[in-house]
C-alpha cells in the first residue's frame, strides 16, 4: 500500500496542496501553491472558489498518485446548491459587512445565554447562522461548507464534516448533531443541512472527469477540515498540560479540553467551544492575528518585511499598542491609518515609522495571546507548562518571543505547517498507519525542528501595557 497522502489546504491568503510520505517518518513536499484573497464586486466581497478549485486540481495532478486526498479550509464560509447540484453564486467573504447587526437581533430573538448553551460559540459577525441570515435561501438545496464544497466536486457525495460544522453556530455542542429546535426557531430551512461526517470517514472515489483530468484516482477522506482543527491535531504536545496558538491571518488560542465549558464566565469572555478530533473540544478565542501585519504591507509597497522585523526589534518597547479585535480592523483597507486612529483614541502617539508599526502590531498581538492563554486557563481550570505556536506565525521570531515575553510561558514555535500535518496524519491513521493522537504527535515533534523561547523581561511593563486597551 502506497504511503503518500496529498493535503489540499486552503487558508485565508493562500492555498497550497502537499504531499505527505510516511515510508520513512514523515515528511512533506510542497505540489503547488497558490494566493487567495477576497474579490470585490459591486460592492459585495466574495471568494474566488472557481478559481481555487482550477488550482487544487493543478496541485493534485502536480502531486501523483496517493493513497487518499483530504481537504481543510477556514470556517464559517460556503456555498449554496440549487436542487440540481449546482452552484447558486459564489461564497461571499466573511469579511463582507452583510451581517452588520444580525447577531444583535438573533441574540434578542433567542436570547444570549440560550443561544451559548446550545452551540457554545463565542459571537463573531460572520459566523454561518448569521450569514445565512442575511443570504437569499429560496433556491438553496443543501449548504456546504468551503471544504465539503471542494469535496463535493471531487466526489459528487454531499456531507458536512463535523470540526468544521461546529463554527457555523448551528450544531448542538454536546451531541454534535445539527440543532434542529434551534433551525427551526431561526426559520431556516433544515433541508439545507447535509448529513454529518466525522474525520476519517471516507467520502468516495474521485469523479470519472475529475480523475481524467489529474490522470489518476484516489478516495477523499474526510479530515479535520476546519484548518484549526487540523493544526491542533498537529499539536507537538506530550502532555495536556499545554496551550496553543494557530497562528496565521488569524490567531487561534485556547486549550484543548474533554468537554465544552458553557458558564456565564465563558460566554461573557466570548470563548468558543470548537470541536476537535477524537470527541476532544477546541476551547478557544479568535485573536485579529497577522492580518494586521499582512494588510500593514499591503499598504507599504515594496517593502521587506525581513528588514521591518529586523527594525522592530530594535524599537522602544511599548510605545503604543492597540486592541488587535476592535472591529475597526476587521475589513481590508488602510490598516496603518486605522492603527493610528486607534492610538489617538486611547490616548497614544501614533507609531512614526513603517518599523514601528511593526513593533506595535506585534506587541499587540501578543497582549491578545496573553489575554487569551490566561483567560482559558482560568476559565477550564486547566493547568498550562508550555505554549505551542504553531502555523505560519512560528516563523517570526519576534513575534514568539514577544508571546513568551507576555505569557510568562515558554512558547514552542513550529511546525509553521501544523495544518496539512493534522491533515495528512487523519489520512494516514483511517488508512492504519498511525493508532492515535499520541502517536499523530509524536511523529510531528519527531519530522519538525522545533524552537523554545523562554519567557524575559519585566511582566508589570506587559501589564501596564495591556491596561490601556483591554
């Protein structure tokens, strides 16, 4: 049995389809890669998923024949079908401002503390319940999810997978099933909801074309299929005794738990219970993450980001920081201007210097993984010896040492491709190569080089920073 294992990956910025070889270890190679971003039309921002599709078939027929294809992608966004299978329009982007004021009004309707206790998910503008809300569902037929739509061409087997499903807001947290009294109150049309899968479930074998156009054929399986998911699974934990942080566009920060917390604390610190592999629970709150610093470049062109970092390092601690959540920046755009704004809003000078914006935009990203790390801990009771980092951001080593710095945590950086490793290995375990998540682990902590920053510097300056935008 061939041990090669192709990961379709597609994250917010860009998207990439890897081989994994598990002859020897684990080891992975890089098919193709490809930029994502969001397209604006008549005032509407939507995924070009037609396009990302065009690019995971170059990357499969790049890739060879494998054993099985398995897929992962953001959350939250998706696609409708009409009764004949076929796309009604492309997903609209979840930073398109469709939703403004729709959880306000499902949250009276249903009410806060009911709406928590049955998806148990922090309350972010974009969640599925309040896309589809704000979307035209009168010829919908099925909604899938970025993933199970990428599978569905594939396949032609409609399904949801379940890691994924759990960000929508509609699915009940404790049975993992569709929360059909909660539908139903919303007005949605339950008929739209495929059947649940779990990662590992086999979706089937690749259509005829599909496989023509490749030139060759495999099964699709079901992964984790939220990215977060995926990269937790990857995780290079020994222990439970840690936090994570899935860092990228957005950072993912929290601990991994048996079962979902559902307090009034919890719901009031808007945390989220996301399901992970093997029934375990991704407790965790989004941070803006690095989106900051990709649209800071965007508006500087030219520029290296190599030699910013370099910079930054060198500039005044703590000279202005910001909240990274305020929704102010959220959608694309002018990213230093609102920075600067935000700072004269709270009383500071704005950054002066390409540099020290970098410096600010990532001494605040660490305040958000330090308000998140500890929140989680005293929110689970659960005890945390190490951070790991992991996902594009382990790269940056300011940033991690700038985590470690206001954690008061030591903070192991790497694997930057925990994603299609979470991904590869569900792949390799359905297919009994790998017995289980220990193992899953292990083999990551064994194929990466892995970086330990220890925690320095003067705590009471990180908490007084923290005290002027928290």
């Amino acid at each position: 049995m061939s041990r090669r294992f192709a990961a379709v990956d597609l994250g917010a910025s860009s998207g990439r389809v890897m081989l994994a070889d598990l002859s020897d270890g684990l080891e992975l190679t890089e098919a193709h890669r490809f930029p994502n971003g969001p397209v604006r039309v008549a005032g509407r921002l939507y995924w070009d998923i037609l396009g990302l599709y065009r690019e995971i078939l170059t990357g499969l027929r790049a890739a060879g024949p494998v054993s099985s294809i398995g897929v992962d992608s953001w959350a939250v966004d998706y696609g409708l079908l009409d009764e004949s299978g076929a796309l009604l329009g492309n997903p609209v982007h979840y930073r398109d401002d469709r939703t403004h004021g729709v959880a306000g009004r499902v949250a009276e309707a249903v009410g806060a503390a009911e709406l928590y206790d049955v998806s148990g998910l922090q309350v972010l503008p974009f969640n599925t319940i309040y896309q589809l809300l704000a979307d035209r569902l009168d010829q919908a037929a099925t909604m899938l999810l970025v993933p199970d739509l990428i599978g569905y061409w594939l396949t032609g087997e409609l399904g949801a997978e379940v890691t994924n499903a759990s960000t929508t807001g509609l699915l009940d947290v404790r049975s993992r099933t569709w929360a059909s009294p909660l539908i139903e109150q919303l007005g949605l049309p339950a008929g739209i909801f495929p059947p649940l899968r779990q990662p590992g479930e086999e979706l089937g074998g690749l259509r005829r074309e599909v496989a023509a156009e490749i030139g060759w054929s495999a099964p699709v399986r079901a992964v984790a299929s939220h990215d977060t998911a995926s990269a937790v699974a990857a995780v290079p934990a020994s222990g439970p005794a840690f936090a994570y942080i899935s860092c990228g566009t957005w950072s993912l920060a929290g601990v991994e738990l048996p079962g979902p917390v559902l307090t009034p604390e919890s719901r009031a610190a808007n945390f989220t219970n996301e399901a992970g592999i093997d029934g375990t629970v991704r407790y965790l709150r989004n941070v803006m993450g690095l989106w900051l610093l990709q649209e800071c470049l965007r508006a500087w062109p030219g520029a290296d980001l190599g030699e910013l970092l370099k910079a930054a390092a060198g500039e005044r601690p703590f000279a202005a920081v910001v909240n990274p959540d305020e929704p102010v920046f959220l959608p694309p755009g002018d990213m230093p201007a609102r920075i600067a704004a935000e700072c004269r809003r709270t009383g500071q000078l704005p950054p002066s210097t390409p540099a020290a914006y970098v410096r600010c935009v990532l001494e605040s990203l660490a305040l958000g993984h330090r308000l998140a790390v500890r929140q989680a801990m005293e929110l689970s009771g659960r005890d945390v010896e190490v951070v790991h980092l992991v996902g594009g951001g382990s790269r940056n080593e300011l940033l991690c040492q700038l985590t470690a710095d206001a954690c008061g945590l030591p903070v192991v950086a790497g694997p930057a491709e925990a994603t299609t490793f979470g991904n590869v290995l569900v792949q390799a375990r359905a297919a009994g190569l790998v017995s289980d998540l220990a193992q899953m682990r292990a083999l990551v902590a064994a194929a990466e080089p892995l970086r330990r920053y220890e925690p320095s510097g003067d705590g009471a300056a990180w908490a007084e920073a923290a005290s002027r935008v928290f």
